[in-house]
C-alpha cells in the first residue's frame, strides 16, 4: 500500500512537472497592436459607469512585443495626474519598457470597504487590464499593481 501511495505522489509531481515545462516552452500567441508610445487618456464603461484611466506606453514600442502592465492607484482625494507625478513609475517605465494604467477612483476614493451605491472598483480594474490588452501587447503573466493611501488598501 506504501508502495502505491509513492507511485501516485510521484506521478502527480511528474504530471505537474512535465504540463509546467509544456506551458514554459508555449509561445505566447502573436500580437499585432500599434499604438503610439507616451501618454494618452483611456475611457471604458465599467458597471455601466463611465470610467476613465490614464495609460503610458513606453518609447520604441513596436506593436508586437507584449509588455508588463503595471497599475498604478492614486490615494484618497488624488486623481491619476497626481500620482503619475508622484510614483515615477512612467519614467521608470520609459526606461525599463513596460505599460503603465494609472486608474481614476470616483470621487478620488476607492470603494473600499465596499458600499453598494458606488461603482465596482475591483471590476473595474478588471476591465481596465482587458481594455489595455485589447489596445497594447500586453503580457498577462506579468500584471502587477501599487497604490499610495487609499490606492494601497484598494490594491
């Protein structure tokens, strides 16, 4: 009975291994998305709320090299502006060749603690990553997020 148990363990740990080195050497599917580099204001509908982000795109970006997204969340009371200023993540960006999304709260606050007369802010996040990846070769592997304040706690 050991016997099998062992041979079982190792067959989950040999079947995981190999479906982990297939996905390894799967080429990510090819991406053909022009957009001009720099910075330009984004506009979706998220919960049926008009939304709105700001959206950095690092210099020589070709179109068809997918990038790292960053999302980057301003603090309560600020608005995206403010915290493109104050976080440098787009000079950095600029120069280590990744997406940047800095989101908009409404009313400069998250919704966090969640109160139901106001917008989905988790979702909207959600679209925004889907908004961006529709719109710049994005790297869905490598999102990340960060936030100052109140942008910290709803990240």
């Amino acid at each position: 009975m050991r016997l099998l148990q062992v041979v079982a363990a190792g067959s989950v740990v040999f079947s995981a291994t190999v479906a982990h080195g297939q996905n390894a050497v799967t080429a990510p599917l090819p991406c053909s998305s022009p957009h001009a580099s720099g910075v330009s204001s984004q506009h979706l509908v998220s919960g049926q709320r008009q939304r709105a982000y700001r959206l950095f795109v690092p210099p020589g970006y070709d179109g068809r090299l997918r990038l790292p997204l960053v999302l980057d969340l301003h603090g309560s009371g600020g608005s995206s502006g403010d915290q493109a200023r104050n976080s440098g993540f787009e000079t950095v960006a600029a120069r280590e060749r990744f997406i940047v999304a800095t989101l908009d709260a409404e009313g400069a606050r998250w919704n966090v603690p969640v109160q139901d007369n106001r917008g989905d802010d988790v979702a909207y996040v959600r679209d925004v990553i889907s908004h961006v990846a529709a719109r710049v070769c994005t790297d869905e592997t490598r999102v990340y997020a960060t936030g100052f304040s109140g942008g910290g706690r709803m990240t």
